[in-house]
C-alpha cells in the first residue's frame, strides 16, 4: 500500500501559525458523552487530540461530557475509560467530567443575567421552535425577552430549588432573533430535568446545554484548541459569544473536521444503540460492531486503528473512507506478526492406510514462512487425520488442485498422500477418506515423474484441540446501510458463520495471547474469557485476501 500521507494537516498549519503567534501550553481535549460504547470514529478523534498533544509537547484531558441525566450512566464511563487507556492514552490521570462544573457553569449563568445577556422565557417548547423561524424567515422575540434582570435571577433560582416542572421555563441567551445563523437565535442554555444524574444524583433539577457547557469546559481548563467534528460549524459563533461575554482568561479555539464514515459501517451512536438493544448482535462488544470493544475482541489492535487513522487523514471535507482500507491495514499487520498453525474449520477424516497404525511421524514446521525470527514447532503426522471439507472433491471440476479419488496432494509440512476411495454414510455423506502415502516425499520432494500443485492443511486425529470458530464478516451487505429506510435490512445474513465442530493443532496454546494465521484460512484471535476451558472460541479477524470485490464467497 503506497503510504501517502501528507506531511502537515489544516490542523497542524493552524497550530503552527498560533504557535508563531506566541501560543503556548498546548491543551486539546477529548470529550465523549457517557451515552454509549465508543467506535471507530471516536478513535479517530482520541488518536488526533492526544496525537497533537504529544507532537506539540502539550496536554490532553479527557473530559465526559455529562449533561444530560436520561442518557448516561457509569457502565459507559468505565467502558470508555478502558477504551481510551486500550489506545494507550490517559493511563495516568483521572478523566475530568463537565458535571464536576456544574456548580461553575450556574454562576457564569448568572453572569450572563446579570449583564442582560441571559433571560427565563416561561413559553412551552414548542412556541419558542416556532418562533425560533427558519433560513428565510427571522425568528420572534419572546414576550419574555425583556423580562427585568431581577425577576430573571429569581426565577433561575426557583427553577434549581425545583419549584418548576419540566418544561414550565428555560434559561435563554439573549443574542439576535433575526441571525441568520439560527443558533444564534437566542438558543436555550438550562432547562429543567427532573432526572437522577448518574454522579451528582438529585442535587440539580437544571442542567446546561452542550453549546453552554462545551465552550466553558474548554475554558475552564485552559484548553487552547477544541476540536470537534464538521456538524459543529455552524455553533462556532455560540460558542463564541459564551466565551466572549464571560469573564474567563482563557478563550479556546473551535476547530472543526470530517467526522470518520466508513462504507459497510454504521457510527451513530443510536443506531448502533439500536443493534444491541434489538439483539441483532451479541452486545457491545460483538466483534462485527466498529465499537472500539468489538474491534478488540476481533482482533483489531491500536496499532492498525492508528495507521488507518494516519491514511485517512484529516480534512475539512466529508467523505465515506472505504472499509477494505481498514482491513487492508489488518492484513499487513497481521502478515508481518502472526505465526501460522493449522487448524481445520469442517474436519473430514482421512485414514492413511499404508501408515503403520502407531507411526507418528515427527515434523518440524516454520511458525512464519517469511520470518525465522519466529521459531519452529512439533507436529505429529499420524495415521488418522482431519482434513477440511472442502478440501475434497468426488467430481472436481478442471483445475482443482486439492484432493479427490484417484489424485495427489502434499499435506502441509509432510509427504503426498493419493486418494484410493471414499466411504459415505446413508445420507450420503463423506465419513472417511481412504489414501496411501508416497514414500521419500516430506520436505517438499515431489514423486518421481509427478509435480504436485497442491497444498493442504491437516490436524491429527489422535493430537488435536476443540474449536469453535466463528467465521466473522462484514455487518452490513450494502456499501451506505446508512442510506437505507431502515438500516436492519441492510444486514448482513452471514456476518456470522459459527464453525461449532473445528479443531486445532495443540500448538494454538502456545500462541493464545496473540492473533495467528490458520493457514489458507485467515486471521484468528481468540476470545480471552475462553481460554483455559475445554474449547477455545476464535474469531476471524480477517481473511488472507479481500474476497468482497469479487464473487462474495465466505
Ligand atoms: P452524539 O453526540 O450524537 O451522541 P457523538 O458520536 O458525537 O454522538 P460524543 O460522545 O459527543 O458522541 O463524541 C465525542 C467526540 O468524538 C466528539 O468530539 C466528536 O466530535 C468525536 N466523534 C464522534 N464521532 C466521530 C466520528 N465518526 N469521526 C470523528 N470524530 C468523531
Ligand atoms: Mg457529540
């Protein structure tokens, strides 16, 4: 893959030029909101802030975004921590969260009323959007608009001690209800929820809105640059007001950029809400989710998300990033560090009859074709061994290399076996397959007179290990499930294939910390809670070869 990666990004250009502007203590910040697992796209941001932070020699907070009571909870607190300390940041600090600023953020609300620049408007919700007007029309004031400095205050206190329903007043900035930025429109700031909030409990009956909490964070702990995503372009001007108009030393700058969407994927947040909820996958973690969970429990390691975040780059224009990019990224790395076992996915049984019944034949096999550095290990050829399925052919079309009565094939570090004949059970399936061995044909001597193209992996059937595998794929059959009416019915039928009755080279217990290659079958890693029990549960990380392109085939 040719790495075109361009040297400086708008980002950087910007820094740069602050930094020549006298800039300094770098700060950027991360700031989910606790209301579900993180995804790929999450990486993305986690990868630039911190990755900024570290080149500019500065700091980044990651700071939960924690104000909207009926969403969040803990269970997503834990799981981003992890996930952000998985991609190897903030290991060392405590996460910040906005609701530790609550109190904070009422009085510079306070600040806003005093200076005539915040009032309580009594109207019901749906009043104030359609005051609110549209692209082409200027809104209307509210009869409240101009409601005294003291009656404001009074009522903002009312509405913490809880004296108001939901719904009855909301605090508004008081700016310009013919902008033609509409939330500019005297955007509301507080408004009443009478929710538990996971972490300050019953203690607030008012909480700040994202425009009003997310400029202040940023100021109140000096960041100097927030970076957001595209969709926040047009809040830029808010955000500014809010700083402008409080008294704070600190004035962060917005800095917006394409939001990472990627083909076959799915990253909103509901939707992927949605998947779980719905029980169309196996939680949050299920490894055909892009969740930063899922991703680690297929296999996918930070040091992939990381070059495919470099290659994808950072702009200012939205763009669907092809997924095969991602997978591509897998496969280099996993072509370079995973060792190669055999393992077969649906045995069928080979007797090899001119084998005595007790020989084992030893055999030293290359843990990487490629690369010494990785070993050798032991493998017993025996008698009795498993041979994938599909690896036999009564009627093999023209071509087909593999094994089928009355042809030859090498067993993978081991001697060329010819098929004699078949045995089939009443429903017509194959239980057995009877060959000879051709003597003087281990390390890849062909028989006399013959040349044998094909290769086949093997496991013994006296030596060998349980495995569930499960044949991992795309989530979605269509490139923009996005774009569907309804995105259900853009899945995938076969993203997931379980092979309940594979088994393994005992080796794989070496190698169980790791993600391998089965040979000819792709990259597996193991799912961590199985291993030490009777049978490991593998996932397909990926295949040897990107088969989407073509005829789609498992
Ligand atoms: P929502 O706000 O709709 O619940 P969100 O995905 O924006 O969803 P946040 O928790 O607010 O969730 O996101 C935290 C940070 O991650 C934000 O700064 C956001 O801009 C960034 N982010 C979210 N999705 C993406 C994405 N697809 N690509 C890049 N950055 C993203
Ligand atoms: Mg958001």
């Amino acid at each position: 893959m040719s790495e075109n990666i361009p040297t400086k990004n708008f980002i950087q250009k910007i820094i740069d030029d602050d930094i020549k502007n006298g800039q300094q203590n770098l700060k950027f910040r991360f700031p989910p909101e606790p209301n579900g697992y993180l995804h790929i796209g999450h990486a993305k941001s986690i990868l630039l802030n911190y990755g900024l932070a570290e080149e500019y020699d500065g700091s980044c907070n990651l700071r939960f975004d924690d104000t909207n009571p009926s969403t969040e909870n803990q269970e997503f607190v834990d799981s981003i921590k992890s996930d952000v300390a998985w991609l190897g940041f903030n290991l060392d600090k405590d996460p910040l969260f906005a609701s530790d600023y609550f109190e904070k953020l009422y009085e510079f609300a306070h600040e806003l009323i005093n200076k005539e620049l915040a009032y309580v408007d009594s109207q019901d919700q749906e009043t104030i959007k359609l005051q609110r007007g549209t692209l082409t029309k200027p809104g209307i004031n509210s009869p409240f608009r101009n409601r005294d400095k003291e009656t404001n205050i009074q009522l903002f206190q009312q509405m913490r001690n809880g004296d108001f329903n939901e719904g009855e007043h909301v605090l508004r900035a008081k700016i310009d209800m013919s902008s033609p930025n509409l939330n500019m429109r005297d955007p509301t700031i507080y408004r009443i929820r009478k929710i538990t909030h996971y972490r300050t409990g019953d203690k607030w009956n008012i909480f700040p809105m994202y425009d009003f909490t997310q400029c202040l964070s940023d100021a109140i702990e000096n960041v100097t640059h927030s970076i957001c995503t595209l969709e926040f372009e047009d809040h830029r001007p808010l955000y500014n007001w809010v700083i402008e108009n409080i008294d704070l030393n600190c004035k962060p700058k917005q800095i917006e950029f394409a939001r990472l969407d990627l083909s076959f994927t799915i990253t909103s947040k509901r939707k992927l809400h949605t998947l779980v909820t719905e029980k169309k996958v196996n939680g949050w973690d299920d490894p055909r989710l892009p969740t930063l969970k899922g991703l680690k429990k297929r296999g996918i390691t930070p040091t992939i998300l990381e070059r495919f975040c470099k290659l994808v780059g950072v702009t200012k224009k939205d763009a669907l990033i092809d997924v095969s990019l991602l997978e591509t990224c897998a496969r280099d790395e996993f072509d370079k560090k995973a060792p190669r076992l055999m393992a077969v996915l649906d045995p069928v049984k080979v007797i090899i009859e001119n084998l005595p019944e007790n020989e084992e034949i030893s055999i030293e096999a290359q843990n990487h074709p490629k690369d010494k550095t990785f070993g050798t290990r032991k493998l017993k050829l025996t008698k009795e061994i498993f041979i994938e399925s599909t690896d036999f052919e009564e009627n093999p079309p023209k071509k087909f290399f593999r094994l089928s009565v009355g042809k030859s094939v090498r067993l993978r570090y081991g001697f060329v076996i010819t098929c004699t004949r078949i045995d089939k059970d009443q429903n017509g399936n194959i239980n057995t397959i009877y060959c000879n061995y051709i003597p003087k044909t281990l390390n890849g001597v062909n028989p006399e007179g013959q040349k044998i193209k094909g290769i086949i992996h093997w496991v013994s059937a006296s030596e060998n290990m349980k495995l569930k595998v499960n044949l991992i794929d795309r989530l979605f059959s269509v490139a923009e499930p996005n774009r569907e009416n309804d995105f259900l019915t853009a899945l995938n039928p076969t993203s997931l294939v379980e092979m309940a009755n594979a088994i393994g080279e005992t080796n794989l217990l070496e190698f169980v910390s790791q993600t391998v290659q089965f040979e000819r079958l792709g990259y597996f890693t193991v799912e961590n809670q199985t291993i030490g029990s009777d049978c490991l549960v593998y996932n397909r990380t990926i295949t040897l070869r990107d088969s989407w392109g073509k005829m789609k085939k498992n």
